[in-house]
C-alpha cells in the first residue's frame, strides 16, 4: 500500500501522540514538532505509510530523548489485556465456533493503537467485536487450509493485544499446528517486542521471533533471516493490524497463505479494503 497526501496529517497526529507520552510542555512540544516538519517531503511518496511513519517517529524519539516513550502506557495495556484473559478464555470455550470467536477478540485488541487511537475503550470494543462480524471474512476458508497446515506464523501487532493474540494462538494449536509469533526487534509506538510476548506468556505457547528491526508493520526489505526462513516456511500466515497490512498487502512476501486480521482506523485503509471506517477484516491477501 502506498502513500497518499492524507497520509502527512497522521504522521503529525503520531508526533503529538508521542510527545503527551512524556512530561513535555505545550511549548516544547510546538518546538518538537518544527524540527519534525521539515524532514516530511524528504519521506518516499513511492514508500507505505508504515515506513514512512516509523522515520518520523524514529527522529520524535531521538529528539525526546527516550528511547521509548510508550513504556508506561505499554505496560499498562498488558496489564489490563491479562486481567481480561480468564473471562474471554471462557468465552471462547463456550463458543459454538471457537476459532472465529477467537479471531474476533484477537482483532478487537487492534484497537489499541496509541498512533491512532489514544481513548481507546477495550471492553466497549470487544462486545461490539464479539457482537460483530467481519465485513471481509475469508475465516471459513483459512479453517479449510488450516485443516491441512503444520506451522503457522502471526505477524504481531501492540502490546495489550498480544495478550489477545495469545487466545488465538491457543485456539489454533488445537489443530495441531505449531506457532511462531513475530515482534519488533526496538520499541517503536506501542508495539510488541520481547519484553511484551514475556508478559503475558506467549512464549509458553509459540516460538517468539523477532522481525529483526524497530520499523513498524513487517517492511520486506528490512526482515531478518530468521524472519525471512520462518515466513518462507510457514502454510499459513495471519498478519495483524493496519501497519503490517500496509507493509505486505498484495506483496510476493505476503503470498496468497497471508490473511490480515485488522479493524481498519483510518479511511485510506478502509478504502483500500473495499470495507468502511472501524470496520472489521479477516482477509486473505489478494495478489490481483
């Protein structure tokens, strides 16, 4: 996916959203901001909003001087995605479809999207999501496909929604498949990284890997060997949030094995998907 002109006021919105991670005054953060505005048209128009935004929010954190300014507030989503874990357990046990029920609260977890969406509400989100259906669903053809897989890779997303994603990953060794789940190899916004899948104890049950690099998304180019091998090796591949769907859709990488499961946050996205704004997706990746 590549970038348009609306993409410039969100990588000024992920400016603002870094700076109120930090004691920064009203004035500093103006002055924050004018060192930032004149490396937007040195950006590639020809790159994905997710590389793009990860430069702009490389230099915000070389500036703030914090190496991650979304510590707190990722530690915090963790924290409240776990406390939630026993009741969507259950959920999903109960669930006369338990995959898709566990599809629907691992995507309600995208909401938490501090680039994006900073007010979130988690459990307003996930009765809408578990009330909901996807507005692009290919899940009863990956249920198909996943009859007849032995290894699964998840391109993860956020911190909080890792938590999530660990109910997916559950669900799904229940076919007997073996799970890698992919973080970030450095902080950048509130994604997921090492620290994160410890907390709440993926690696009890997935290989973790890491993309290799702090870029949001999963930028082709830029994946590590271990990533490379593992996306190569996998019969299927559920790529979660906007900024790794930005990175991959319609990718030779990404394949036709590869489904985005995403809310779409923004219009562009939503466009790009055919769905509306907010709308949920489980889709597979088209190469057409």
């Amino acid at each position: 996916m590549k970038v348009v002109l609306d993409c410039i006021p969100c990588y000024l919105r992920q400016v603002m959203n870094a700076t109120a991670q930090t004691e920064f005054s009203e004035r500093e953060s103006r002055e924050l901001m004018y060192q930032i505005l004149p490396m937007i048209p040195e950006l590639d128009p020809e790159g994905t909003p997710a590389e793009n935004s990860t430069l702009v929010l490389r230099k915000v954190n070389e500036l703030l001087g914090i190496e991650d300014p979304f510590l707190s507030a990722k530690k915090e989503a963790n924290e409240k995605a776990l406390s939630l874990l026993p009741q969507l357990r259950e959920r999903i046990r109960q669930s006369e479809d338990p995959l898709y029920t566990a599809l629907q609260v691992s995507v309600a977890g995208n909401i938490i999207d501090l680039g994006i969406i900073t007010d979130y509400n988690i459990e307003e989100t996930l009765k809408e999501s578990l009330s909901g259906t996807f507005a692009r669903d290919d899940s009863k053809e990956f249920k198909k496909r996943l009859n007849q897989a032995r290894e699964i890779l998840i391109l993860g997303d956020n911190s909080g929604e890792i938590a999530f994603d660990r109910l997916l990953v559950e669900e799904l060794r229940r076919f007997g498949v073996h799970v890698t789940f992919v973080v970030k190899g450095q902080a950048i916004l509130n994604d997921a990284t090492f620290e994160d899948a410890a907390k709440v104890g993926m690696d009890d049950v997935a290989d973790v890997i890491s993309n290799g690099n702090g870029y949001l998304g999963t930028v082709v180019r830029k994946r590590s060997q271990e990533l490379i091998e593992a996306m190569d090796r996998a019969d299927l591949i559920i790529s979660k949030g906007q900024a790794n769907y930005e990175s991959l859709e319609s990718t030779r990488e990404a394949g036709e094995k590869t489904y985005f499961l995403l809310r779409a946050k923004c219009e562009i996205v939503a466009g790009n998907l055919g769905v509306k704004l907010g709308n949920m997706v489980f889709a597979r990746n088209s190469m057409g």
